[in-house]
C-alpha cells in the first residue's frame, strides 16, 4: 500500500448524491467492491461485458493505489431464476448443468477480454440460508410480511425508497412493471420469498417449500462477505431501479446501524452502430460470437475504454478496425520493453478522475509518439490490454517481406522498371500494411484491416 503522502486521489461520481466525490474508504486497508453479476441461463451478450470492463478497470485502480491484498472484490452470479428454469424445460437439460456450463462461459469470455477474476464470487444457491435469516429478521422488525405461500417487503416502512433513482412513486410503479396481485398490501411492496412448484428448485424455509426472489440474493450475500457496510456498489444503470433501490431499503432494514454502500456506481447501456442492441433488428451477438470470428479480446475491451463508462457506449465495425491497428502498432513498440512495472502517472491520474478511460488512452498516444517502449507496455499492461507478452494474433513479423520489397526497389533503380515494386506494395496494402519507404529502409506495419492470409502469395 502507499504511503499516505504519496496516495494517488480517486474521484467517483456517486450516483447516491449526484455529484464527483473523492474516494475515501472506510477502511483503507480493506476497501470492499460489491458489483451485481449475471444470471447464467446463456452466453453474455456485449452489453452484458461492459460493466465486467468497466468494475475491472477499478478495481486494478484500487489495487494500484491501495495494494492488491487490501481490495476485496465480490461479483455474485445468480443461479437460480425463472429464466434458468425456463431454459431447463425449453432444453430437458438439469439446471445445475446450465449453470455450470454458462458459468464457466461467462468466465472464459470474461477472461478474454482481460478481466481479472474477483476476489469471490459467491452464487445465490450456496447462501439461501443466509437469505431466509435476513428475511425472518426484516419480518420481526415489521419491513416485512408473510402471505399466501410470499413474504413481501413492505415498501412503505422505508421512508427513503426511491432516493437512489430521485424517482416518484407513481414513476416507480410505472417503471418496475409491478405485480398485482391480491396478497399484496400495496402495489410496490416487492418478493422476497416465493413458492416453488414441485418441478422447480426448491429449499424449505418457515413460509413453505420456495426460493429468493432476485433483490434478495445481493443483499445476502455482500452482508455475509463484506458486512453490513462497504464502499463501493457498481452495476449497469438498468439496475438502478428497481434492483438497486430494494437492495437498499432491505440491507438498512435488515441492518439499521451499518450504511451498505457509501459509493453508487452505474455505467450507461451499449449501442450497436448507433441502434439498441436487440434481435429485432439483428443487432444482438455475444462476446463469444465476436471471439469466435475472430475479433481479439483486446479488441473489443480498448473499443470499451474508449468512452467514458457514464456515456452510452456504441460498438462499430470502424471502432474495431481501429482498435486493431492501433493495438498492432502499440505491441510492435511494446515488445521492444521488458517486464511488468509501474504505469506511467499520466494514466493512473486520468483513471483516479472518474474512471476516465479514453483520456488515459490519449496518455498512451503520447507515450507511442514518444516512443516510450517501456512506459508505454505498463501502461497496455495496467489497463488490462496487455499480459506478460504481445497477444498471438498481433504478433507478425514482416521483415523478410520488407526486405524483399527494399531488394526489388535496389534492383528497379538499376533497371528502371518500378512495376513490381508498384505490384508488390499494392498487394501489401490490400492486405492493410502501411508500407514506409524512406532512403535507406522499408517499414512494413500492420493497419487498419490487415489480413495476414493476403500475404501469403508474396511470401
């Protein structure tokens, strides 16, 4: 951990009070990050990977700032919901097969996309007990009651529902599509606890055979692996309300001396070529889909830090080009240094301003402009674009091919017959290599487009 006059500031917007604030754990040796993770029933579609990228690149902040072994980082996976059970009786497969099969998905597309793997991730099913103590205690304490086979927290016993998203109740009702049904004492009052049908996942609990209903799960679970107050609580801003908001009233309820999360985070939702992504308009792929036509995990996560996390995000076939060629460049450089390091205090100080992402992008122009081979492979390492070496797929040499062309080029000026010399660098740049020709050498660098299977007839 730093010294605390060398300590780096972090500034967060805090969703809670609508404004930038400086980061001050609660605890500086134990900073705590709960963010809400996904439920396994498929593959991760790209805007299921943006907060993935967004919280890593926080928590490799935090760990940089306040030393990996003081960071606690908790991403949960929900493993039971009415879509898993949906996609078992679609498929005849058993759910725990689902959801170890998806889990294990998620992970590895994670992976690719440079994500370091949180300090625990629990899943909803190993913590029901936990659960169903929370719940009996928020019915003690009058925040909830028992009906019909549910238990339902009573929304009106928390004056201060709704102060996360500033929303009415009438908006509220509006906007969580609620539920009417008769053992409800009001409209908004939310499940806890619901019965299970015989066919479904199911645990005993005082109220009957049932399970969690999903607000429930976080609350659980970052009491028992964080306690009932930590720093920083992040997700998708379509969580906000109404997941975030009933998360809030049921852990204050459930623990009225401690302040859950001090630090709201939420990152704006992703587009596709200007569009929402959806499968109407044929828009909507996973990051396996991309992985598998062969779009670099790199790739996809510098697209990613190219907008701030608070902006809506849009994926573009030009932004992915560019990424690649810019990446290809940044690892010919890259592979000149050695090691691991400390990144330079340009990107770190542009990350402690709000996560700014795209300015520490900038920091890593100016570092390839100066060629600062070495500051430049920690910065790439730091930000998640870069592990111990040069990804496979950016690793091309094409020095015989520049020592072919600077060979025909000697032999033109003798004969005077350019033509293929002219041949040979057309060809080069319709495979999408920059071909630099000065007095003395030929550069050949890898741009936006290469294709390294139109290289093979010149070889």
């Amino acid at each position: 951990m730093a010294r605390e006059d060398e300590m780096v500031e972090i500034k967060l917007h805090n969703t809670a009070t609508r404004k930038k604030e400086v980061f001050i754990p609660e605890v500086p040796d134990n900073v705590r990050m709960y963010v809400c993770g996904p439920t396994v029933y498929d593959r991760a579609h790209l805007g299921n990977a943006r907060p993935v990228v967004v919280f890593d690149v926080l928590y490799r902040l935090l760990r940089h700032v306040y030393g990996p072994d003081h960071v606690t980082y908790v991403r949960n996976f929900t493993d039971v919901d009415d879509k898993i059970i949906k996609r078992a009786e679609e498929s005849g497969t058993p759910i725990d097969r689902i959801t170890a099969e998806t889990t294990q998905w998620y992970l590895d597309d994670m992976g690719a996309l440079g994500a370091l793997e949180p300090t625990a991730m629990p899943r909803a099913t190993q913590h029901i007990d936990d659960m169903i103590r929370m719940i009996e205690g928020l019915i003690e304490s009058g925040h909830a009651y028992a009906a019909e086979g549910h238990v339902l927290f009573a929304v009106e016993s928390y004056e201060e529902y709704g102060k996360l998203s500033g929303r009415s109740v009438d908006d509220m009702i509006a906007g969580a599509r609620v539920e009417v049904a008769p053992y409800k004492k009001n409209p908004m009052d939310f499940v806890l606890w619901k019965p299970a049908q015989d066919d479904e996942p199911g645990w005993d609990s005082p109220w009957g055979r049932g399970r969690p209903g999903w607000h429930i799960e976080c609350s659980a679970m970052s009491y028992e692996l964080l306690g009932e107050s930590f720093d920083i609580h992040g997700g998708g801003n379509d969580l906000m309300f109404p997941h975030h908001e009933n998360e809030i009233a049921q852990s204050k309820c459930a623990h009225p001396g401690g302040g859950f999360a001090r630090y709201w985070l939420h990152n704006e939702m992703l587009q596709v070529e200007g569009k929402k992504m959806s499968k109407s308009l044929g828009n909507f792929f996973t990051v396996h889909d991309l992985l598998e036509q062969g779009v670099p995990g790199e790739v996809i996560r510098f697209v990613f830090l190219g907008t701030h996390y608070r902006k809506p995000m849009d994926w573009t076939q030009k932004k992915r080009e560019e990424a690649e060629a810019t990446l290809r460049k940044w690892y010919a450089q890259a592979a000149q240094g050695t090691g691991h390091g400390t990144p330079h205090d340009g990107v770190v100080n542009a990350l402690a301003d709000d996560l700014n992402t795209a300015g520490a992008i900038a920091e890593l122009h100016q570092l390839s402009l100066a060629d600062d081979v070495v500051g430049l492979r920690h910065a790439l390492q730091f930000l998640g674009l870069m592990g111990d070496d040069v990804p496979d797929w950016a690793q091309v040499d094409l020095s015989g091919l520049a020592g072919k062309l600077f060979t025909l080029r000697e032999e033109a000026k003798a004969s005077k017959d350019f033509s293929q010399v002219d041949e040979m660098k057309a060809a080069l740049v319709a495979a999408g290599v920059e071909v630099r020709m000065s007095k003395d050498n030929v550069d050949l660098v890898p741009g936006k487009g290469f294709d390294a299977g139109k290289l093979e007839g010149l070889q």
